[in-house]
C-alpha cells in the first residue's frame, strides 16, 4: 500500500506540474499575439499623428485579434481553475463528461504537437460518478497519452464517456496503430491509479480501443 501511494503521489506531481506548465505556455503565446497586436495599435498612432491615412478594415482586424485572444485567455484560466480545484476533495460527485471535456482541452497542445486531434463525443445523458477527480483526471490523461501514440498522425482519438448497467465507462477508439501485444500499458503507474479508483481497464488491440470501467 505504502508503494501504491508512493506511485500516485509521484505520478500526480509530475501530471499537475506537465498540465500547469502547458496551460502557462498556452497564457504565454495568448500575451505574444496580444503584445504583437498592441504594437500595431502603436504604428496606427504614429500613422495617425504624422497626418497618413489608417485603414479601418485593418485597424478593425487588430481590434478583433485583441478581444480573441482575451476570451481564448478566460478560456484558458477557467480550465486551470477547475483543474486545480479538481484536487480540493478526495471523492467528489462529478459529471464524467466534465472531467472528459477538462482532460481533452488540457491535452490538445499535446495532441496538436503530435499531429493529432482530439474528439470527445457529445452525449445528451449525464454520467454522474462519485470518485477522486485528480486521479481520475491523471488516468484520463495517461491513457490519452498512449492512445496519441497508438492512433497515428493526422488521425483523431475519439473518446466516449457512458453508462453501461451499473458502472460508467470511457471508450478511447480509433487506435489503428496500438501495438501487440500490448504490454507496455497499462504500466505501473496506471495500475495504481486504477487501484485507487476502484477501476478495471481492457486493452484491445485488434478493436483498437482501451475502456475504462468506474463504479458508480
């Protein structure tokens, strides 16, 4: 037991430290565009006050840019809001479609610098669970991380979140390139993790999807 925690408390580090650090990268590019868009502004005061024309549909263009990034800014900063509020409770009820849609937005720089997509199917159901979001979020972000790998460039992870009888679970498909056999995955610190959700977790190569089954 005392390995286990061992496990987890040093998978979560390095998952919170690899998200946060992204996120910051994400704010950094957004205050790039914002800066370069800003200085713009600059030259059509320069233009305006040396007595030369300003083209409206330009100056209209930066205005737009700016008032993007800002909202693409909130966006970011409310993901980084419930992904760190996500570590607030041990067990938490949760909607497992809010969990999917935080982890998928957290990995889509990764995911876009493999040259991959990302597509979590719309569900009109919720599927509510009761469970320690953190390490659910990290179990997500594991197995999304293999399955980037096993689908291959310029294609797309789908992934599904359902309830099937008494259990909900999430469907990663579409993984044309997983290996076989597959045993690299689940690793060690999946094991853990599943250990401490109460999970179970089926790898099939030759369907191409990994599932993962949670109590409800």
């Amino acid at each position: 037991m005392n390995y286990q925690w061992d496990v987890l408390c040093e998978e979560g580090l390095q998952f919170f430290g690899k998200m946060s650090a992204s996120m910051s990268h994400e704010i950094k590019n957004v205050l790039a565009v914002i800066n370069e868009n800003a200085g713009l502004l600059q030259d059509f005061v320069y233009m305006h006050e040396k007595g030369m024309p300003i083209d409206t549909e330009q100056l209209k263009g930066v205005s737009q840019m700016i008032i993007k990034q800002v909202r693409r800014a909130d966006s970011i900063m409310k993901n980084m809001n419930k992904f760190a509020h996500s570590t607030d409770q041990l067990t938490k009820a949760e909607n497992l479609n809010d969990i999917l849609d935080i982890v998928t937005k957290l990995a889509a720089r990764f995911a876009s610098m493999r040259e991959v997509s990302l597509e979590k199917i719309p569900t009109d159901e919720p599927v509510n669970i009761k469970t320690n979001p953190f390490l659910l979020e990290n179990l997500i972000w594991l197995c999304l991380d293999f399955a980037m790998d096993s689908v291959g460039h310029g294609k797309t992870v789908r992934v599904l979140a359902q309830k099937i009888d008494n259990s909900a679970q999430i469907t990663f498909s579409q993984l044309d390139s997983m290996p076989e056999p597959t045993e690299v995955f689940p690793d060690k610190r999946s094991e853990a993790l599943l250990s401490a959700l109460q999970a179970e977790i089926k790898v099939d190569s030759q369907a191409g999807t990994i599932n993962i089954s949670l109590p409800i």
